[in-house]
C-alpha cells in the first residue's frame, strides 16, 4: 500500500484528545496532525519524537497532515495508522499472497457476524467452508524484537476472540491474523500483564479452534506491505 502523498519528516510536540498531535516540520512551522490511532500508542508518543506525516490539501479537511510513522534510531519505522493494516493485507490477499489464505474466490471486506459485529475480512471458495480473519494492529514492543498486543486493555478484542470461536463451533474456519506494523519486529507475544482478560480469552480460542497467523510488515516512508511471516503469539501457561 502506497501512501497517496510522499509523506514529510516532523517533530512530535504532543499528542492528545487520542486523534490530535501537534507536531513541527522541519521548516519550523507548527501544526495540528489527525493521529488515526485511539489506542494508547505506548512508548510512541513522546515528545521530540521524529515521526512522518502525510500532506493533504482536501479543503473538506480541518487538518492538513496525518500522522503515518514514528521513525526509530537504527532507521526502524512503526506505522501508528490503524487503517493501514487492513488496507495492505487486503493487497496481498486479493494477490493470493499471503501464506495460509490462499486461494480463496472472493475476498469480502467488512462483514457482519457475531453479536453486531463485522469481520475484517471473509473469504470464500466454492470448494471449502468460509474463512473469517480478524486482523489486528500490533504496534507495542517493550523488549527488542518483540511485539506485544494488546497496548491496553480491549473488550473489543476480547469480543472479537469469542466470536471467532463461535465461528468454529459453527463448521467455519476463523484466523486471528496479527499484524506487525514495527519494522524491527522478530516475534510476537500477548501482553498478558495489560490485559490477562483477553490473554485468557486468546486460550480459549485456540483451545476451541481459532488459527493464529502472525505477519511483519516493510515500511518505508513510500509505502508499507506485507511482510514475512513471524511466530505468532504463544498461548499464555
């Protein structure tokens, strides 16, 4: 997935109210960036962070930047997007790329399940049952190599795991696909510690039948895609 405009270097300055940040370019203009991410976005937000934003000039837009990536010392990138992800994994598997979801006829985006509810993406083939894949952001990493989901506690994800599990229950088959938007990422865990609630309820899951997938992503300030695949989270003890 190619950003739509050549996204510019700036300084973060604050970041509050969840999609607000202020941030300078390198120009020594300040400005307002839209932050698309609601989650808490620990260990990436602090001042005087050197971040990416993308330009806008749509005049049905307040703000005329949106923040894209936090760059890291070692020239790593973490993409703080939560739209993004969706967006790339959608690319490679209507390209039949990515290992375990092949060869699907038809990938449907945003499909109603569950409790109210929409699947991230159902997959379907004249040949097997339906594919459910609930996709997940994983932007946290507290040790080197490794990323950890959640960064706070989710209900939602934790409706979302029970969900899926249901799916099994009903002769489906139902993927939990994690995705990795940190460029330095080797392994993924659970962060049992943030929220043993959807650690528990990730056990559950696996223990009923729901697929575990874990994928890195190549980032760039040009574009961000699928990466290779990676161990994906273990099941707590």
């Amino acid at each position: 997935m190619r950003f739509q405009t050549p996204l510019v270097p700036a300084t973060l300055l604050r970041r509050y109210k969840r999609f607000l940040a202020d941030i300078r370019l390198e120009d020594g203009s300040e400005h307002v960036a839209h932050c698309a991410n609601p989650g808490s976005m620990m260990g990436l937000a602090e001042p005087g962070m050197r971040i990416w934003v993308e330009p806008n000039d749509d005049p049905k837009k307040k703000l005329k930047f949106g923040w894209r990536l936090v760059e890291h010392p070692g020239g790593h990138f973490t993409g703080v997007d939560t739209s993004v992800p969706n967006r790339a994994l959608r690319e490679a598997l209507m390209a039949g790329q990515v290992p375990g979801l092949e060869g699907y006829a038809q990938v449907l985006p945003e499909q109603k399940y569950g409790e109210k509810s929409r699947i991230d993406f159902l997959l379907r083939d004249p040949a097997r049952p339906d594919c459910y894949v609930e996709v997940k952001s994983i932007t946290l990493s507290r040790q080197p190599g490794l990323a950890e989901f959640p960064d706070s506690v989710t209900a939602r994800g934790l409706k979302h795991l029970r969900e899926l599990a249901q799916v099994v229950s009903e002769g489906r088959r139902a993927v939990m696909l994690y995705l990795v938007q940190r460029s330095d990422a080797e392994a993924t865990a659970l962060a049992a510690d943030i929220d043993p609630a959807y650690a528990a309820g990730f056990a559950a899951a696996r223990a009923a039948g729901v697929e575990c997938l874990a994928f890195g992503c190549n980032i760039t300030p040009e574009e961000i895609t699928l990466g290779a695949a990676l161990p994906a989270p273990p099941v707590p003890a």
